[in-house]
C-alpha cells in the first residue's frame, strides 16, 4: 500500500530566523504539498540570505517533491540539505527529516538497501519524544521488508512498532494505514492474523471517510475471501514445491506443480 511522506514540521517547529517564504511553505506541506512546492519554485537559491535558508529550501523541496509525486531523478538536492544538518547538531528535527527524505528519495532511485540504512540512521537522530517520527521511520524500513519479500516477519515487526508510536501522538491516518500493512503481510506469515487487522482498518477507514485506503483495504479483504481461508494450505503448497525444486533443481517434469 503506498505511504505518504511525512507531515510537515509547519510553523510549530519552524524557527523565525529562517525566511518566512520557507515557513509558508513547511507549514503548508500536511495539506497542500502542491501549494508548498509552488512556493519553494518561486524561490531561487540566490534570494536566500543565509546557508541554513538553503538548507532548508533544499530539504522542504525534496519533501514537496515526493509529497506530490514528482518522481525522483537525482539525489542531489536532499544531499546538499543532508550535508549541511550533519555538520550543525542543533538542528536533529531537520537533521532526521533530511535522512528520512535520503532514504525515500534513494528507494525511489531503485538501491532499497541503500535506503534502509538511511532510514535506520534517522531513527538514531530523532529528537527525543518526537513520536511520529520515529513512528514513520518503522513504517518505512517495514515496507521495504515487506517489498523485497522477507518471509521471517520483519515487516509485521516493524508496523507494530510504527503502530505503537503513533497511538502516542495520536496520528489517526497513520494508525489506519499500519492496521492495514500488518493485515496484509500476515498474508505470507500468519494467516489467522490477517482479518482481525483488515476488519479493524476497514471500520476506521469508514469512520475517517479514508475513501482510497478503503477500497484498496477492501479489496485484500475479498482476496482472501475469495480464497476461503485456507492460505496454510496454499503456504504449504508453496513449501513443498519449493522443497522440490531444492531436491531436483534441474527436473522438468516439475512445470505442472
């Protein structure tokens, strides 16, 4: 299931030395990711008085950016952000976010390995408390699990404690979308497991008119259905011709299984 970039710091984390454009524009990036973008192509680099303003600039563009789906053709912008917060311990909040918007910017360019280790640096930079933070790190490195088709519930561990984190804030989509997640990786590990988390998100999605995650939770929800519950069978299926291929790697009579 696809997952949105992270909220916006907004004015609450913004500091008034930074340009005011540059508040606008973060403050704008929750709902209008579209509108923060525009700001920030207003801006040219040279407007910007200081080296932290550019910084920042860089840093928010590149959140824009993927908040509004503009794929990602280079890293150069986030890494010029990146550069600047490693070398200025003051600024952890930004510092976490620039190796958040590393990670997503890196998996977008397809090296997801690469892009897991950034998201596992920021989990170590996230200022103290920041719930939704460390929340949506777990959530990232997760779905990467979950795409690359680790079968040793990694995944589901990682959502549970992204699930953790933002009941404490609490962020009501973000709730929703783990519900989701763990619902669907127990698919591959847990079958059991899998509608009590789906029913639990779908009565959610209805209550917050979460229109697109409802259609796409219910969607699974009728896969599995359709399936009858009987995924240990299907699993153990999977194992034994597995086990086949392992024993008779060059068989071809194997093709029907």
């Amino acid at each position: 299931m696809a997952v949105l970039g992270p909220v916006g710091s907004g004015c609450r984390r913004a500091v008034m030395r930074y340009d005011g454009r540059l508040v606008v524009a973060d403050s704008l990036m929750a709902v209008a990711p579209d509108s923060a973008l525009a700001v920030l192509g207003d801006l040219a680099t040279d407007s910007l008085a200081s080296e932290g303003d550019r910084a920042y600039r860089d840093l928010l563009l590149t959140q824009a950016r993927y908040k509004a789906y503009v794929s990602a053709t280079s890293d150069s912008t986030i890494n010029q952000a990146l550069s600047y917060y490693q070398h200025h311990g003051n600024e952890r909040e930004k510092l976490t976010r620039a190796y958040i918007y590393k990670g997503a910017v890196t998996e977008e360019l397809g090296d997801p390995e690469a892009a897991m280790r950034h998201f596992k640096v920021a989990a170590t930079t996230v200022p103290a408390g920041d719930q939704f933070l460390q929340g949506y790190i777990k959530l990232r490195i997760g779905n990467i699990y979950r795409d690359h088709q680790v079968a040793d519930s990694s995944d589901v561990m990682m959502f549970k404690e992204a699930l953790a984190h933002f009941k404490q804030v609490p962020d009501s989509f973000y709730i929703l979308t783990c519900l989701s997640e763990i619902g669907s990786s127990y698919f591959k590990t847990n079958p059991d497991s899998v509608m009590p988390y789906l029913t639990q998100a779908h009565d959610m999605a209805l209550r917050l008119h979460e229109d697109d995650l409802l259609l796409i939770n219910d969607i699974f929800m009728d896969e599995c259905k359709a399936l009858g519950f009987d995924l240990v069978m299907i699993n153990e299926a999977k194992n034994h011709a597995l086990a086949l291929l392992h024993d008779h790697p060059d068989a071809d009579d194997l093709e029907d299984i």
